[in-house]
C-alpha cells in the first residue's frame, strides 16, 4: 500500500500556473514496463475533479487491472492512497503536477506541465541569471530526489553554466547519469551524454535558470514517498524440490545509461554441447528494461523463450524474497541437470547483484535422483518415492477440491441462468395470454355496443313508418 502526504483542500484550484498534464507512473507488482496514466488539467479544474478523474482512470486500465493496482481512495484534503490486491511492493511516481496539488512532486514535464513524463534533455527560458542561489532537485532514471544548489559565477547564461556543470560534475549520480548544461546566448538545456531519463524541479519563486514554469508561483520541492509490503500478505515461494536453483540474487534499479549489465545463462544440452544466451538489462532512451526487478524478470524470460533454443527455455527467472519484509531479489531454476548464470558488472554496481562472478544452479531439496546399487539405497529410493506419490495426492486432493468447487459454482450459476431464463419466458407467455384475452372481451364490448347503438337508431324510423302509414 502507498500513503502521500495529505492532497490539496477540496475545492483547490490548479489556476493558470498548474494548467496541463499531470502524468502518474506506476512500476513494480509484475508490471513488465511502466504504466502511465495522464490527467488533464486547466485553470479551473479542482482537486476533487481530477482526483475523480484520476481514480477512473486507474479503475480502467487492464494493465494496472491486471497488476491488482487501484486507487483505494481519492479524497481531497486527505492521503492519496494507492493499493495492491497482492500485496506486491509498487511504485507511484508523477511529473507535471507543478502546484504539488496530489502532493505526490512537483517534477515537471519536459516542456512544463504539457510534456513527457521524463526526458533525456530539456531546455528553459527567461532564466534571470542573477548571481543568487537556484535549488534544483533532480531524479535519476526514477530514483529519489537529489538535491542541487546552483549559484551563477556571474550574472549571465555563461555564468550560470558554468556553475551547473560544476554542480553536476561534483554529485556523484548526476555526474554518472552524464547530466551536462549547455547555452545557445540566451537560454539552458539540460541533457544526458548517455541517454539517462532524468526529470527536473525548480524550487522557489524565482526562475534564475530558467527552469521554472509556474509564472512566479512558489513550488516546495519534489515530495518522494516509500513503497513498503502490505503488512499481512502471506509471502508464497517457489518450491522447487529436486530441480536446479540458484541462491536468491539482490536486485536493484538500474538508473544511468552507462550502467548496461550483461547476463549471460549457459545450459547443456542433451547431447552434450553448451548452450549460452546474454540478456542485456538497461534503463535509457533507446530500451528501458530494468528500472524494476519486475521489469527484468520479463526482460530475461523474454529473451530466453524468443531464442528458440529447446534447452535454454527451460530457464526461467523468478521473483523471491529471502523473508517477507526482505527485498525483492531474482532466482533462476530449471529442471535441466545443471546451469550457469554468468552476472556481468557495470560502474554503478546496480542491476543484478553479486556482480563479476557465475552462479552455479544446485539441486533444491532431495528427489530429483536416487541411487540403487545397493539394498539398502534401493529401499530408500522406494520410501522417498512413496513419499513423494504421497504429497502428490495430498495436492492432487486440494486441487480436485478447487476444481470440484469451481464446477459446482459454474453449475449453480448456470442452472440459475436456465430458471431465470424459464422464469422470464413463462411470464412472457403469461403476459401474452392476458393481453390477448383483454383484446378478445374489448372486441366483444364494441361490437355489443353498436349492435345496441344501431336497435337504439332504428326505433324512430319504425315510429315514422307507422304514422306515416
């Protein structure tokens, strides 16, 4: 579950400095890429609006549907709180929301409150180049804010420069992420020599370098709220016993365009020769594959089922805890005899983790083979077998439980569907029957009537015809 800080009070406007797109970014709960969901927003569009239009939103996207994610409650003045159906560790994360409305950041688009969600550059305008301090707060390939305080060396677009490239130069995850200022005489662009996705926020009311877009409204800073797991989700593993596994490998997200990590898995084959496949795991403008473990699981599943290779598809990478309030890490198995997982390293040391080496799968649990050459092995090898015949019908039980109870809802549910349908057809008939008798009477009606109507009009001719005679 994610909490943010309370939103804006009902009936708060963005106004004319919050008109726009505001972009939300879920990641993580087997999400195999991000999920944006935009909202627009004008100058009189109000909090409750967009929170409305922001839980609607979430409610109807299949891939967040699919992901358990939704938007649990959306209230203004109170916590934006988004929930997981699994209890899966989840990340929400926004840009464009200039006035910090959601009080979820205030990051800004690439072109202010109407571009992408992040960039790999951005240029600003009518920077005032004052030789006075501008606080910008930076977030790397959607890591946490990193905080810059930049004072032009002189009161010109060089001297403020200057200044940033001295500041991303001296901060170690700006200066990985290539981050680099240059001017064209009358304006600053921002961009990454190595194609690193950054987002960008300028604190305060003054536009000193040009990145402020919110006409002289005062802005707080990017707020950045924790993911933690839903206290009580059952945590379920992978019980692999007998197979190939390897120990659980940290993750974390890959967050500068430098920090390429190669994975190369290595099997063989039935007839002997060895089979390999690298797997490259990025985060940049050209393949975003990494930023979530979720988001590299895929990446690697992907590639080793797309090689068409039979005995390195029996490869899979997982997602496993070492315990429930661990981190997330990866876990390779397969059924194969034996293979390799070879963890290439890059300067960050972020990705997969035990960097530099090769792990080696090793049998999980017993099972998997049995030695008979002698009496005594050849008995245990046929308890273990019993055994294992045993806890195979215990979850055979289960499953058959499940299925029988399934079938009988499907049943119930589609006898119902008969009766009502039945049920519906009678009255139907019903209905017809007494219509048409209500028909059969008012013919009768009318037709008495003007047999009556037309005795009535003949009385006076009859009258006549006797006076006459």
């Amino acid at each position: 579950m994610l909490e943010s800080a309370n939103a804006s009070p009902p009936g708060t406007l963005f106004g004319a400095s919050g008109a726009g797109t505001v972009t939300f970014r879920f990641q993580g709960a087997n999400l195999t890429s991000p999920v944006d969901i935009a909202i627009a927003v004008t100058a009189t569009t109000t909090i409750d609006q967009a929170m409305v239009a922001l839980s609607s939103a979430v409610g109807s996207n299949d891939s967040l549907e699919a992901a358990g994610i939704t938007a649990l409650t959306a209230s203004p003045g109170s916590p934006m709180i988004f929930g997981s159906a699994r209890g899966e560790k989840f990340e929400v994360l926004t840009s464009g929301d200039l006035n910090n409305l959601f009080n979820l950041g205030s990051y800004q688009g690439s072109t202010g409150a109407g571009g992408t969600f992040d960039y790999s550059t951005i240029t600003g305008s009518a920077g005032t180049f004052a030789a006075a301090t501008e606080s910008l707060e930076f977030s790397i390939g959607g890591g946490p804010k990193v905080a810059l305080f930049v004072t032009p060396t002189a009161a010109t677009v060089a001297g403020a420069t200057t200044a940033l490239n001295a500041a991303f130069a001296s901060n170690v995850q700006t200066a990985a992420a290539g981050l680099v200022a240059t001017n064209d005489g009358t304006a600053i662009t921002i961009a990454s020599t190595n194609g690193t996705l950054f987002r960008l926020n300028s604190v305060g009311s003054t536009n000193i370098l040009g990145f402020n877009d919110r006409g002289g409204a005062q802005a707080t800073g990017a707020a950045d709220t924790s993911e933690t797991q839903t206290a009580g989700t059952e945590i379920h593993y992978f019980a692999s016993g007998g197979a190939q596994q390897s120990g659980l490998l940290s993750f974390s997200a890959i967050r500068s365009g430098d920090d390429d990590q190669t994975i190369t898995v290595t099997a063989t084959d039935p007839a002997g020769a060895e089979q390999s496949l690298a797997v490259v795991l990025r985060n940049d403008n050209g393949l975003r594959n990494a930023g979530t473990v979720d988001e590299a699981i895929n990446a690697i599943n992907t590639a080793l089922q797309q090689s068409n290779n039979a005995t390195l598809r029996q490869v899979v990478a997982v997602k496993g805890k070492s315990t429930a309030t661990g981190p997330e890490g990866i876990r390779f198995l397969s059924t194969l005899d034996s293979f390799q997982v070879g963890i290439g390293t890059n300067g960050g040391g972020t990705g997969i983790g035990s960097q530099g080496t090769v792990v080696t799968a090793v049998t999980v649990g017993t099972g998997a083979t049995a030695s008979i050459t002698s009496q005594g092995a050849a008995e245990n090898a046929v308890a273990a077998l019993g055994e294992a015949i045993a806890k195979l019908g215990t979850a055979q039980a289960v499953v058959g439980r499940g299925q029988n109870q399934f079938t009988y809802a499907v049943n119930l549910a589609q006898s119902q569907l008969t009766n009502l349908a039945a049920s519906e057809s009678r009255i139907r008939d019903a209905d017809l029957a007494e219509e048409a008798a209500s028909l059969t009477k008012a013919q009768i009606l009318l037709q008495a009537g003007i047999a009556a109507l037309s005795q009535a009009n003949s009385a006076p001719e009859q009258v006549l015809s006797l006076l006459r005679g």
